[in-house]
C-alpha cells in the first residue's frame, strides 16, 4: 500500500494562523494553492468556485471577474510571503544585517528542498501575463520591488559602500538561483547562491582611509602645489600622486652632448 505525503498549504507553509473568516477569503486561499500547484491559465474559475464550495452568485458578490480574484490572490500571497520570509531570515540568521543577507540563501536552501517547492509565484504570474500594464503583472512585479528594496534596506544597515548597487546584483543572483532551482533542477542552487554573495558582501565592504604618515614632518612642504612662473617653466616639477604607467609615457628623444 502505497501513501502520498500531503503537501501543505500556502496557509500553513507560511505560518497564518486565522482561518478564513468568509467565502472572499476561502476563495482568495484555494486560488492561490491551485494557482502556484497548476498554473494561473491552466486554473478555471470553476474549479476555484467548486473546491472552495460556494455558488457563482457568491463569487460574483465578491469578485467580478477571475482577474479580480488573481490579484487578490497574489497581494495576499505577498503578504504571507513576505512577513514569513523576514521571520525566517531573522529566526536562522538573527538580527544582524549582513549575517541576515548571507541567512536568506539558507531559508531558500530549506524552501528549494521542501516538498511544496514549484518555483516562485511571482515569476509564474509575470511570465503567464507578460503584459506590464496587467493588473496581475503589475501585483507581481510589486512583490519583487519591494524584495529588492528589502535588500537594499539590509545592505545599508550593514554599512555596505552603494547599496542601491549591491541591491541590484544581490536580486540578480536570488532570482539567478530561483531559476537554477526550478528550471535546472539545481537542489543546491542556493548555496551556490550564498557563496557569490559572500564575495559581494567583500566587494561592497567600505574602504578606509589610509592613516597619516606619523614620519611626515608637518612642516614638509607639499610640492605637489609647487608655484609655476609665468614663463610656464617650474623651478622644481611637481610630483605627480603615482607614477603612470610606462606605455603611457611620450618616447623622449635622446640628445647626443658633444
């Protein structure tokens, strides 16, 4: 006798607790399941209204469309997602920023392994509705930059040199992983992950300032800005901050004395 491990809800897997209080949100709670499991256009409205269990007349009062009811679907899912998320990261990477950067590819680790794993909604209902203007595109690509902008708010708590710049290559490489996972079928595709951004977070690292000198007299003066006469010819050359390279010096012709 063969047994299937039932898989969880989006619900339980993100941790909410309250049930759904009326037909509206039982009906938000099955799209998202049937959607993320199956497809946002392989999902017909009445699937939705018959496993949910209420009538047309009861969706209608509630929604006037399918549409209507997928962009429900995606904003809530990207609350659940969200606030679960942050819970995770903070839960095995603790409160320290940087360690929370490096922290998110480990609960994506445990996500891409997880049995409910089938890619991420959001790049699902991006690329089902491709139109930018499409109110469901539009309640997907909201997720992502408010993603992007989580990263970039990490990445200036941890000090980190550009973080608008390291928040764009930081969500290049989490949806270059998503991509790996799903489309690869890489199970280790955050670590992968992880370890690039450990070399991005050095990169990123800010750069100190060399100390002074304490051999350098005071009163040395500073012949960089050495006085040129009028004539154009300097009494003593300035010393230029480093030496440029030889390719680039002008080939000097050598004078015979006799």
């Amino acid at each position: 006798m063969t047994t299937s491990t039932r898989c969880k809800t989006a619900a339980e897997l993100f941790g909410v607790q309250v049930s759904p209080r009326n037909a509206r949100d039982r009906l938000i709670n099955t799209a998202i399941d049937l959607c993320y499991r199956h497809g946002f256009n392989a999902v017909g409205l009445d699937q939705i209204i018959a496993q949910t269990g209420v009538t047309k007349t009861t969706f209608y009062k509630h929604f006037e469309s399918k549409d209507a009811l997928l962009v429900e679907a995606i904003r809530t899912r990207d609350d659940w997602e969200s606030s679960a998320w942050k819970r995770a990261v903070k839960r095995m990477a603790g409160h320290d920023p940087r360690d929370q950067l490096l922290g998110a590819f480990d609960v994506l680790d445990a996500w891409f392994n997880a049995p409910e794993f089938g890619g991420c909604l959001f790049i699902n209902a991006a690329a089902e509705f491709p139109n930018p203007n499409d109110p469901i595109h539009q309640a997907a690509a909201g997720h992502k930059r408010r993603t992007r902008d989580w990263f970039c708010s990490l990445a200036r708590k941890a000090g980190l040199r550009d973080p608008e710049a390291f928040a764009d290559l930081y969500t290049a490489t989490v949806e270059g992983v998503l991509i790996m996972r799903h489309v690869h079928g890489r199970d280790d595709a955050a670590r992968m992950g992880k370890a690039m951004v450990e070399r991005l977070i050095r990169e990123f690292e800010p750069v100190e300032s060399p100390s002074p000198d304490p051999n350098q007299s005071r009163s040395s003066p500073d012949r960089r800005h050495t006085s040129v006469p009028r004539s154009g010819v300097s009494n003593a050359p300035p010393i230029p901050d480093a030496p440029p390279p030889s390719s680039a010096l002008p080939r000097a012709r050598a004078k015979t004395r006799r």
